[in-house]
C-alpha cells in the first residue's frame, strides 16, 4: 500500500502541475471562441494536431525507453544516450521540415500563412529537448520542480496570448495611439497564439538548464541500438495514437459535406467541445506521468501484478467520478466555450458524453498497456494500435460526409473501446494480471446509467437549479455506493480511511 501511496503522492504533483495549468490555460478556450468565430478556431485546432503528429516524429519513444533501460544500465548513460540522439534527429528533421512548408500550409488550408506552420515545428523541436530532462525529473522523483516548471510554461503562454489578442489587439482596433496597439500587427492575428507558445518553450529549456548542463555528449552504441529496437513500435504506437487523437481534426476539413468555410467551422465547433473533456484528459495525463517510472519499478518485486489491479481500481473509480463531473453538469461546462459572443459552440455539446466515455476507456487502454512494454513485446502494443487507427481512419472516412463530427465522436469510442478489449485479452495470455473486470465494467455502466437518468430528468426538469440539484443527488447516491462496495480498499487509505473505519 505504501508504493501505491507513493505514486498517489506523485500523481498528485504532476496533476496539479496539470490541472492548475491546463484550467489556466483552459481559460483561453473561451477567450480565443469569444474572439474568433469556429472557422478561425478551426485553424487553431488543426495546426496543434499537426504539431501532436510532429511530436511523435520528434521523440520516437524516447521517453518510455529512457525509463525502461534504466532498470539495466547506470541512468547517466541512458540519459546522455538519449539525449544526445533526440538533439542530433531535432536538428536535422527541423532543417528538413522546413523545405515542404509551403505545401503542408496549402494541406491545411492556410496557404496565405506558412509561417504558422514554422513556428509549429519550431515550438515541437524545443519542446523535444525538454523531454528527456522532464523525464529525468520524474525518475529521480522531484515532481515540484517539474511542477513548478510545467505551471511556468503555461502561465507565460496564456500571459502573452492575452497581452497580445486582448490588450494590444483591443488598443489596436480602438486606434489607440499608444505603444501597444504599435506592438500589435494585425496580419498575424491568430498566429500570436503560436508565437507565446514558442516563447514559453524556450523559457521552458531556461528553467530546465540544470538536467540540460547535466548531459555529456556521449553515446554508448550498443545501449541506443538497444533503445531504437525497443522504441521502434512505440513510434507506430505513438503515431496511430495520434491518428486516434487528431486524424478527425484533417478529416472534417476533406470529408465535410460542404464549403471550405463550413468544413473549418464545423472542426472549430467540434475541436471546441472537445476540450470538455478536459477534465478527465488531465488526470490520465497526470497518472501516466507518476505511473510509466512506477510501472517500470514495480515489475521487480513479488506482488507487481496484485499492485496493478489495486491501481488499475483506483484509476477506474476516479475515471467514474471524471466522467459524472462533466456530463452530469454540461450546462455549466458549456460557458466555457464563448458562446455568448459565438452560440454555434452549442451545437457541439451532444459529442461530449461519447468523447468522455472514449477518455475513459483510453486511460484503461493505458494501464493494460504496460503489459507489453514489461515483455518487450511492444510489437504487439504497435499491432493493437494500428487497429484502432484503420477503425477511425474508416468511420471517418465514410461517415463524415453523413454524420459530420459525430462521426468522429463515434470512431473515438469504437477505436478506444476496440484496442481496451484486445489488450485486456492479450495481456491475460502474456502477462496475466488479476483485474476485477466484472466489477469495475459495472461502475462504468452505472455511471452511463446515471448520465441517461439525468437526461431523462432534465427534459421534466421545472428548472436549471432543480437538474442541478438531481445531478448532485446522483453524484453523491453513486459516491455512498462506492464508498460500501469498497470500504476495505478505502479504509487503508489516509484521510479517507480515518471516517471509514
């Protein structure tokens, strides 16, 4: 139970690194929606899920190897290995990324702004060699630095953006003869949102100048030819993950039954509602970050498949709660999104249920995962992976131009949904460890249960506050119920287990 409380304590770090930062930069959803309408967001969104793809391109696994090989050779020789092989392929796919702009602008729709495509590479390539320190900070086990480092990135990112769109752009349009309407340049408009995120990154490798002095030009052959074998189908999982995560953004622009402009419009309103799902992004996020070293650490002693099932429990749970946070309050959540200034945001809202449900099967689908990355079998992980690819790249494909971005909704759960179950399956074959499936499958059915009961409810609601005040109910009936059905686990844990026992 310690270890499981270890990592709580450092899943806590890294999620309030992640949530305290995420929420802040949260907030420019409805800045930048309030701003721009869902065609101009739309151009936001899309060259982001380019830089996601670059992002995969840049750091090949690098990352998950840095971990997984320190179990076996001195951590400072990983660390120099690594680090020295992501700065010498930054280098050179940054130079050779920079010849096909023009035609990757004209891709995306955006031929009258290539330049927003280069400071997407040029925010990917120093966000790449940070990972490696980041990682350093999560083996040696110091999550307030990476913490206080993460919330510095993103308080300078959200700062400029506002100095930018909303004091120098204002004083701009006011004709104001002040210094910050000359700052403001209105033919990059949009493109200051990329220009403050490259600026935090590079503040980013400033903070992080103690891991980066730390590294030795020196590359151990043997170990990076160890590392690139185990990374090479974690680069194709990385890749159809990222196809599962954004491919819809590219798709709704080419398969979208109407105008460019309707395309763009309809990936704004869709990219806009999927920050709902925000909530629960953050604390998988967050649990990766303190889990992937845990994993790693754990696999050596005696009961590291007792300790998986315990987590894999805990995580479901609080899955649960994620999921009934959001769906049970979209009425709330929905402000988030400008739609005062821009009410066709609202249109987007029936997604966020099946984009949350697919969150929750994903994070499942990541803790089933470390099966294969303990019997170096990511070869199989890669297999998995491809399969949920071709099932999003197929539903979108052919049910776009019918259903439009609920298509993209639907091919999310079906593809999460798929590789959850063909993990679990092939993991009990490889790596067998003892989930309580049956039980932990009920909860997610009560909490869908729960969500259509409320729907039920609201469409006879008298009131906003009374489908509030029924959401609540329902929250607190189905907190009392696994608070019952899980009085031992819980009853261990500190705080919690001090009123249950």
């Amino acid at each position: 139970m310690s270890n499981i409380k270890k990592l709580a304590g450092q899943t806590f770090w890294y999620g309030f690194s992640n949530i305290f930062g995420r929420f802040i930069n949260y907030l420019l959803t409805p800045l930048l929606t309030g701003i721009y309408s869902s065609e101009q967001y739309g151009d936001i969104s899309i060259l982001f899920a380019y830089a996601a793809f670059l992002n995969i391109v840049f750091t090949y696994g690098m990352e998950t190897a840095y971990f997984r090989f320190n179990n076996s050779y001195p951590e400072k020789n990983v660390y120099n290995t690594g680090q020295f092989s992501l700065i010498i392929t930054t280098l050179v796919l940054t130079a050779l990324l920079m010849f096909p702009v023009p035609s990757i602008a004209r891709l995306m729709k955006l031929e009258n702004h290539p330049e927003f495509v280069k400071w997407v590479i040029w925010i990917v390539a120093l966000d790449t060699l940070a990972v490696l320190p980041f990682s350093k900070l999560r083996f040696e086990g110091r999550p307030r630095k990476f913490a206080a480092i993460k919330i510095l990135n993103i308080l300078i990112n959200v700062g400029l953006v506002v100095f930018f769109l909303v004091l120098c752009k204002g004083q701009h349009e006011k004709n104001a003869d002040n210094i910050w309407s000359v700052i403001y340049d209105p033919r990059i408009d949009i493109g200051y949102v990329f220009l403050a995120n490259l600026v935090a990154s590079a503040v980013t490798l400033l903070f992080l100048g103690k891991e980066l002095l730390g590294f030795r030009p020196k590359i151990d052959v043997k170990l990076l030819r160890e590392m690139l074998i185990y990374t090479a189908p974690l680069i194709i999982v990385g890749f159809g993950g990222m196809i599962n995560e954004t491919i819809d953004r590219f798709m709704i622009i080419q398969r979208f039954s109407g105008t460019v402009a309707e395309a763009k419009s309809a990936n704004g309103i869709y990219s806009a509602n999927y920050k709902l799902a925000l909530l629960i992004v953050l604390f998988i996020q967050a649990f990766r970050m303190g889990a992937e070293p845990f994993f790693f650490r754990e696999s050596t002693t005696e009961n590291a498949t007792r300790t998986y099932a315990r987590v894999m429990k805990f995580f479901v749970i609080a899955c649960c709660f994620c999921f009934l946070g959001v769906v049970l309050f979209l009425d709330i959540w929905k402000h988030f999104m400008g739609i005062r200034n821009h009410p066709e945001y609202l249109m987007g809202l029936s997604v966020v249920p099946i984009l949350m449900l697919a969150k929750v099967f994903l994070g499942v689908y990541y803790n089933l995962s470390i099966w294969y990355k303990l019997t170096n079998k990511n070869l199989i992980g890669a297999y998995i992976t491809i399969g949920g690819a071709v099932i999003t790249l197929l539903i979108n494909y052919f049910l776009i131009p019918y259903w439009g971005y609920m298509a993209s909704a639907v091919s999310t759960l079906v593809c999460y949904g798929f590789m959850m179950v063909l993990s679990y399956r092939l993991g009990k074959k490889h790596y067998p460890v003892p989930y309580a499936w049956k039980k932990l499958a009920a909860y997610v059915v009560i909490c869908i249960l729960l969500f259509f009961i409320h729907q039920l409810f609201r469409k006879f609601s008298p009131g906003i506050w009374w489908t509030h005040g029924f959401a609540l109910l329902e929250l607190s009936s189905f907190t009392v119920f696994i608070l019952k059905i899980e009085k031992k686990e819980f009853s261990k844990l500190p705080y919690i287990g001090r009123f249950l026992r």
